[in-house]
C-alpha cells in the first residue's frame, strides 16, 4: 500500500512529461522568410522581435524591397518564400494569384507626403499649397522610386497628374518632371532616406509611415492628391501611370487608387504551420496591426478580404481576423 501513492507520482510526472514533449514538438519551428515592401522595414523589424520573444523556435527572415520587384522574384524567378507582404494589394493580385497564392488579404493603408530635412532648399518656405512651385525651381533636387519596381513610384507620378488636376494648372505635371532626371528615380522608396539624410537630395516621396518611422520633416497633401482616402479612389482614377509587364517588352497600366496594403502565403511556403503562425500575430489587433498603427501606419480592424469564398479559403486561424469587403 505504501508504494501506490509514489507510483502515482511517477505515473502523473511521465504523463506530464509526455505532454510537454508531444506539446513542444507539435509547436511550429525553423525559419520563415517573408517578402515585403520597403516601406514596411521599420514595424515589421520590431514585429519579428516581438513575435520571436513569443516563438523562439521560430527565425523570422525579412528581406525588403518594391513590392512588385519582390512578387516577381516569386513568380519569375522561383525564389522561395513563406510570405508576401505588398504596399499596393494589387501587385499581389496580379502577379501571384492564383498560381502562388489562393488569397490576398488587405491590412493596411498609407498616404504620399513630400518629405524634406532642414537642409533642403525652401524648407523654411515649402507648404502644402506651394510644393509644387518649389519641385519646379531649377535649385532644386528631387526624386523618387521606379514605377516599374515600387508602387511608391507610380504612386508618386500619380499624385504630380492629380495635382495639375486638382490646381488646374495646364502643363504641370510636364514642368515637374523635366525638373527630375532619371538619375533622382531609384528602386525603392526608403533609398531616398538616405539621401535627403545627407543632403543630396532636397525632397522625396515617400509614404507618411516612412516620414514618421525616419524623423522627416514632410509636407502633406490635399486628399484629391495624396491617394490616401478611399472616397476620394473616382477623382484617384484620372491617373494613369504605364508600367512593365510580367514579360519583357510589355506594358500595363496603372490606374489611380487609394494607398491598400496586401499580403498572402505562398503556395509551396517552405514553412506554412510557421508562417501562419507569424501571420496570425502580424493581423492581430493587439499585435502586428498595434505596431503599424503606432508607425503611423493606420491598419484595418479587422482586415478584409473581397470574397466569402476568399474567406473560406483561409486557415481558420486567420479567418476569425477578417472581414469580407470590398
């Protein structure tokens, strides 16, 4: 009778031992690569510290880039990747689904500003109605990312066709971009950083989460130019920006949209238990979306999908953190 209550122990301590084992081997491990835009460098560096405190079994693996450079490496090149994460949910509709993604997730929005430093030239004068005088003075060195790499590119050659628009003034989006040569146009938006930081560059677009997350001083726009107000997407749609197409030597068409954000799972993810884990953090209100609304990055909450069969085909993990709309 003496030996029942320390076999018990021992029975209890091997069950409990087993759990935990069969627990930690069933928890999602290994790496986790993730494709994203440029200008979600700065909250995604610290959602992948935050995520991997929770998960230190799992390494996140980032690499950025123009979101429509980094689809293609997908797509084109066969680069692997667990994730996607594009600054315009587009790229992803057009270069990934349905052969490398089934759905497409939309987080978060964003607006271009006009960024400067104290070094520039005018910064003492530049405002939100006399930028576009100042970009067109001689003096002045500005740029941005290509429009064939980066939506931040063709979303900037937007915003100059809406302003002539918007200020009614014949011939200005001309004007602006003889004022830019080719060599002010680089892959990706968060390059210019750099160069407005050291003063060879006087102004740059760029979204307002990069201006805030880099210290920048920016000028904002109106809401008939700045792409980031959806009831504004019927006056968005006079700009038109042609840009490369999937195979060399073609072309497509951009149409004027407000700032969406997107990101999905690939298909053949080398990781998929540890992607969505990562993706079910990075949606959560309390979590990635917490992160970006603090970068200056407003997120939806919940995010949305376009479909109820698009729904129906998340992981069910993911499911309960969108909402279908259009």
């Amino acid at each position: 009778m003496k030996m029942i209550k320390p076999l018990r122990s021992i029975a209890l301590a091997s069950a409990v031992l087993f759990l935990s084992t069969a627990l930690a081997f069933a928890a999602p491990k290994g790496k986790v690569i993730v494709f994203h835009a440029g200008s979600l460098s700065v909250p995604f560096a610290k959602i992948e510290k935050d995520f991997e405190a929770l998960h230190p079994g799992i390494d996140i693996l980032r690499e950025a880039g123009g979101s429509t450079k980094m689809a293609r490496l997908i797509s084109e090149v066969g680069k692997r990747a667990d994730i996607m994460a594009s600054a315009d949910y587009k790229v992803i509709d057009n270069n990934l689904v349905p052969n490398f993604a089934d759905w497409n997730i939309r987080f978060a929005t964003n607006q271009l500003v006009l960024c400067y430093t104290d070094q520039s030239r005018f910064s003492d004068t530049v405002t939100s109605d006399n930028w576009h005088e100042i970009l067109t003075k001689k003096r002045v060195v500005w740029g941005h990312s290509d429009p064939n790499l980066d939506p931040c590119g063709y979303r900037s050659i937007m915003v100059l066709q809406l302003a002539e628009k918007f200020y009614n003034i014949d011939g200005l989006y001309q004007k602006l971009i003889d004022n830019r040569p080719m060599k002010n146009v680089r892959p990706k938006s968060v390059e210019l950083v750099n160069l407005l930081k050291t003063g060879n560059m006087d102004y740059a677009w760029e979204y307002l989460s990069v201006a805030v997350q880099h210290g920048l001083k920016y000028v904002t726009l109106n809401d008939h130019i700045n792409l980031g107000n959806y009831k504004y997407d019927a006056f968005y749609k006079q700009a038109k920006v042609e840009v490369t197409g999937k195979k060399p030597g073609t072309f497509k068409t951009k149409s004027g949209k407000s700032c969406t954000y997107g990101i999905t799972m690939i298909k053949n993810s080398p990781n998929p238990e540890g992607a969505e884990l990562f993706m079910d953090y990075l949606l959560s209100a309390d979590g990635g979306l917490k992160i970006l609304r603090s970068m200056g990055q407003p997120p939806f909450v919940p995010c949305r999908v376009s479909s109820d069969e698009m729904k129906a085909a998340l992981p069910a993990s993911l499911g309960k953190l969108v909402e279908v709309k259009n």
